[in-house]
C-alpha cells in the first residue's frame, strides 16, 4: 500500500512547499515578505514589485551586507552583497527551503 501526500503550493507564486511546512508560502516568498518590511506590516500583495531591496534592518546579513535582489527562482533568492572582509562584491544565495532544507539541497546549492 503506497501513502500519498498532497502536494501543496505557495499561494503566492505557486512553487511546491515542502510537506511539513506550517506556511502557505514557499521560503523564497516569506523571504521576500521578511526583507520589504512595509508589505509585510500592511499585509499587502504587491506582484507587480519584481526587485525587493532589504529593509534597513536586515542589510547586514553575517559577513555580508545585502545590496539588492539580482534574481528569483525556485531554489531561492540571489542578492548582490558586499562581503564584508574581503571587501569585494559577491552574488548571495538564500535558499528557499530555510529550515527544511535537507543536508541535498544545501549540497546543491553551494556546488552551484
């Protein structure tokens, strides 16, 4: 007997979620909602918005500062950043899966 799960999908941009997520949006979505912190207080959806720039409270991102968003897809989200110790300008990668991302896609990701 085979068990299926159903699949979920972000409302937002209709990614796949992962099973065991308690959002309704995929990472790369609640990632943006996080970084424009005008949207997230209104509650507002604005899809017409392709580039997010970082809130001020969230520029600094470890030895990173974030510049701005260069791309979107669904692993996650690019910035170009400014890494700070070398000072030299650097493309960031944020996963999407954030805390569900599995030891794989973190693999991945770095290969890239």
């Amino acid at each position: 007997m085979r068990i299926t799960t159903a699949k979920r999908f972000c409302r937002k941009c209709g990614a796949a979620i992962p099973p065991d997520s308690p959002q309704h949006s995929c990472g790369a979505c609640l990632l943006e909602t996080g970084l424009n912190s005008e949207e997230a207080v209104a509650g507002v959806d604005d899809p017409v918005r392709a580039n997010i720039s970082p809130s001020p409270m969230l520029m600094d991102f470890g030895d990173y500062g974030l510049l701005e968003q260069i791309g979107r897809g669904g692993q996650g989200v690019v910035f170009r950043a400014r890494q700070k110790s070398l000072n030299r300008t650097v493309a960031l990668k944020v996963i999407g899966l954030g805390q569900w991302a599995t030891k794989a896609h973190l693999k991945r990701s770095t290969s890239a």
